[in-house]
C-alpha cells in the first residue's frame, strides 16, 4: 500500500472528510452532520507528586461549545484503594472509561487473590486507550492522568497519556485539559521536593483558580453555589478525599 499523491490544485489537506470524498467513500448523513461542540467536556485535572504520595485535583465545570453544560461534574475517581484517576476530554466517554477501568482493577483482584501492581493498572489504561482511538479520531477524545501510591517501591507515581494510549510516567507533577498549561505555570512555580499533602492540595487550588482566570471552559471556586475543586490525597494510608470545608480551610490558608 502507498501513500496516495495529489497535485497541488487536488489536494484535500488536513479535511478527513474532503480526503474520503476525494476516494468516493460513502460518507453517511449522521457523521457528517456530527459536530464534536455539541458534547460535553471536562478540564482542568492535574496530579503533584508529595513526600507521602500524590494529590490529585480537578475543576468541576463541564463545557458544550461555549456554554457551562454542568457546573459540579465529577472529574476525580478512585482506582481502588491506593490509585486515583483524573479525566479530561469528552465527558461521556471518560466517565463510562473510568467504571469500566474500576471494574476490571476489581475483578482482577478478586480473581488472583492479589492487588494488581501500579504498573500494571497504569499498563491496562493505556490498553483501554489504545482501543478508545477510532472513536478518538471522530471527536470523542478522552485524556485521562493516573496517580497513585506504589506499595512496592513506597513512593507516589504519575502517569500522563495521549491519545493513542502511550504510557508517560511524570516525576513531579502533570496537567490536563484546556486550563491545563496555566495550571502547570503556577504549579512549576512552586513546585517543591516533599512537599506534604496539604501544601501539594493548596498549590493545586491555586492552579485550578490561575487556569480558570485564563480559560473560559475551566471552572474556579463557586463560593455562591458552594461548588468547590475535587481534591484527593493518595498516601500508604490509602485514597483520602478533601471535604468541602477542608479545602475551604486550604483556600484560606
């Protein structure tokens, strides 16, 4: 098989649809018609490295196009007990991705009669990435981070991937979604080695406040609707989530 060559005056370009056309390929209504704006997607998520482990953190908005379609989405999950996953990307999917990855966690372990290693776990997101890629390529794109405490090596780990399912460990700190390279300023600023929980969550909220300055589709703090970040902690003590007055604590400090 060989790359297909155009004359300049042929070229379709980067248009998917104008390359099918070019072949005479049955394009039908429901795809062309498919605009990815119409559905619902999550930023800004982001993992720290700490001396006890990880926190994790997300905003809560959800966006169509350019309108709030949710204010207090859920983007922060717990694995099991000592991993966390954070999504961004188109809502839906990422969601049904997250079940289905807590499931398959759990019934490993049930079946083995032992906890699957952080690698692996971090090894079967990216399989279930790689398989999500067809409908990636029509919109549907869902980013996931991963964190979580290694019982072996007694340490916190972050994971970033791309859409293709490539695996990325990151040693400090990871950012995601649209907010995510105003997060990653802030957090790169002050960025520490063993940094405590509390420090590491306060330094995430701080983020999440610089990226929804900058990004319409990120949402900050709603003191009105009392609509907070998701804050999560994952030490040797387990997965521990950040009450809703404890983060206001942590918004104060």
């Amino acid at each position: 098989m060989t790359l297909p060559i155009f004359s300049v005056d042929q070229d379709p370009g980067p248009d998917f649809k104008a390359l099918l056309t070019k072949y005479k390929v049955n394009i039908s209504g429901d795809i062309a018609k498919f605009d990815a704006s119409d559905i619902r997607h999550g930023t800004t998520v982001l993992a720290v490295k700490t001396s006890e482990g990880v926190v994790v953190a997300g905003d809560r908005r959800a966006t169509e196009g350019n309108r709030i379609a949710y204010r207090s989405m859920e983007k922060v999950f717990a694995v099991d007990s000592h991993s966390a996953i954070a999504i961004a990307g188109a809502a839906g999917p990422a969601v049904e991705m997250v079940k289905v990855f807590q499931i398959q966690v759990s019934h490993y372990e049930k079946v083995e009669g032992s906890m699957l290693s952080l690698d692996g776990k971090a090894n079967q997101l990216s399989q279930m990435l790689s398989a999500h890629l067809p409908l990636a390529m029509q919109g549907l794109v869902v980013v996931p981070l991963y964190a979580g405490y290694d019982l072996a090596n007694k340490t916190g780990r972050i994971f970033s991937y791309d859409v293709t399912g490539g695996r990325y460990e990151e040693f400090e700190f990871a950012t995601n979604g649209s907010g995510g390279r105003d997060a990653k300023s802030l957090i790169k600023l002050n960025f520490k080695e063993d940094l405590s929980s509390d420090e590491a969550a306060v330094i995430a909220l701080r983020a999440l406040a610089d990226a929804a300055d900058e990004d319409s589709a990120t949402g900050g703090v709603d003191a009105i609707r009392k609509i907070y970040p998701i804050v999560v902690k994952v030490t040797a003590d387990g997965f521990y989530r950040y009450s809703d007055d404890e983060i206001e604590s942590l918004i104060n400090a």
